[in-house]
C-alpha cells in the first residue's frame, strides 16, 4: 500500500506519528467509451452553451447559481483566498462512546500505521479505545480541507474514519411513517421467529459480487474465442517526532490538565516496576542496507 497522508496524532501532550493508507479499495470493472467501428476512444470537448465555442481549459471558471438566478464566478484568485487547512496534526477533541456514533456518519476509512518510535504510544492509544469502548473525535485536514473524523479501533490497528458533517446527512421526509399502524401481537410474535430463524453470525467473505463476476466470465469468454482487436496506442500527454522521551510523564501530565479543566482531583501515576529490556536488535534489513550503503559511493575524477 501506499501512504496517501503523514502526520501525527496528538492527544494531550502525547504525540505518535502515524501514516494514512486507504483501508478500501474498488474492483468494479472499468470500461471506457470506443468507437464501435474501430475502437477508438471517444472524446468530449469543453464548449460553451450559449456560442457554441470550444473553450480552453485556462477560461475555464467556477460559477454558482443563486437561487433567484443570478451567476457568481469565482477564480483561482478568489478560491486561493479561502482559509484552507495544510497542517499534518489529527488533533483529538474528545473520547465519545462508540454506541453514541451513528454510522449513516461515515465516509471513508484509512488505516494508521505507527512510526517505528511510536509502537507503544500507538498501542497504547489503541488498548485504551477498547478497553473503555470508545472512539476519539478528531479534526485533520486532509487534501488542504479540514475534516471532523474518528479515531476506532479495527483488530490491531487504528482506523481513521472521516465522517459528513451533520448537515449533510438528509433526514426521512415520508409522510406514510406518520400514519398509525396496527400491529397484533401474533404478527409481532411471528415476524420476530422469522428474524430468530434467519440470525446468523456476520461473514463478510460469505458474500461477493455476482455481477463483476459474471462481468469477468463474459470478457474472458470473449477473449478466448477471439472476439478482440488490438487496442490504439495511448496519445502522449505532457506531463506538466517528535521522538517519545518519557511516554509516562507526557500521559500524566495529560491527566492532569484535562482533570484541572473539569475540575477533579488529580491523581498520582502508578510507579512502574523496574524491568530490564534486552538490547534492540538491528533488523537484517537495516544492517545489509547500512552494509552497502558504502560501496555505492564512488570518489570524486
């Protein structure tokens, strides 16, 4: 996978530097538009509707309608104004419930994978969602936009799940589910056996997508019987830590602040027993690469 988004998590004085990858991904199948003659791709081109002119992409402008019809454009000048948000901090705002979330809340997912420093503040960060059955709401920005999002916990590891805001979640307009409906208590009793019946413990993997499969049965069909041309040539475009010294110290103090803003007694640290670690081995990896780093460099004619 590849890392979309780096930054860091921060929750009081603690910091773990993490980096976003897509938890998702799409496998429909693609199709583009061809010419059935000879298959080439079909184009469009950006004309404009009232001369019926071409125009060229550097004309091109963002316009709103009002809602009483008047037209408001707005450039690269005028969207560069904006207040956008580029910082590489997920700042936690508070820990919720996870009971309390409504999924209809949700947009995407990225997966956090912890620097090799931050494994423990990073574990720790996980351990504590799921032992107090919560997740963190969070503020990151991300592509210079900032988002409100969650911070859950997904097996071993932390999921980053952006979510709309609440303005943008339609409510149900329907008249009919104002209407009073009659139900016996034997229609009750018999529509509970039958979700009794079908209950079943969830498996995503015992579903799949038909449809693609059988999308992918008639291509390959098609290819076997030779029902195939060779594709044109594409066209040519140009192509324009923060280290952890005292994790302890840092969560205490943490604590601390966060009972001084409410107004609880604080608390004093639990005293870690002394334990001796063994040394940190050096990965094979890390040393063969150290090994012939050396050998790469060549001295100056």
């Amino acid at each position: 996978m590849r890392a979309m988004w780096s930054g860091a998590v921060s929750f009081g004085l603690v910091s773990v530097p993490v980096k976003a990858y897509s938890a998702t991904s799409n496998h429909d199948i693609r199709f583009h538009q061809v010419h059935a003659a000879d298959g080439g791709r079909i184009k469009y081109k950006r004309t404009c509707s009232i001369d019926g002119e071409e125009v060229d992409y550097a004309d091109i402008v963002k316009g709103y309608e009002t809602d009483d019809g008047e037209l408001i454009t707005l450039d690269e000048e005028d969207l560069d104004s904006l207040p956008t948000k580029s910082g590489h901090e997920i700042d936690v705002v508070e820990f919720v419930p996870a009971d309390q979330i409504d999924p209809l809340l949700f947009d995407k997912s990225y997966y956090l994978e912890p620097d090799a420093k931050a494994a423990k503040p990073y574990a720790l960060l996980r351990e504590a969602l799921v032992q107090t059955d919560r997740m963190a709401v969070v503020k990151v920005a991300l592509r210079q936009r900032e988002s409100i999002a969650l911070l859950r916990v997904r097996d071993k590891a932390i999921v980053l799940q952006t979510m709309l805001w609440p303005d943008e979640v339609r409510e149900p307009e329907f008249d009919i589910l104002d209407a009073e409906v009659e139900l016996r208590p034997q229609e009750l009793t018999m529509a509970a056996s039958l979700v009794e019946s079908l209950g079943a413990d969830f498996d995503p993997t015992q579903f799949h997508d038909e449809y693609r499969d059988a999308v992918v049965e008639l291509i390959e069909r098609k290819r076997t019987t030779g029902d195939t041309r060779p594709a044109p040539a594409p066209e040519k475009r140009d192509e324009g830590p923060d280290s952890m010294t005292d994790l302890l110290s840092a969560l205490q103090a943490s604590v601390e602040a966060a009972r001084a803003a409410t107004g609880k007694p604080a608390e004093a640290a639990p005293e870690e027993p002394a334990e001796k670690k063994p040394p940190a081995r050096r990965s094979s990896k890390k040393k063969d690469d150290d090994d012939e780093a050396p050998r790469k460099r060549r001295k100056p004619a």
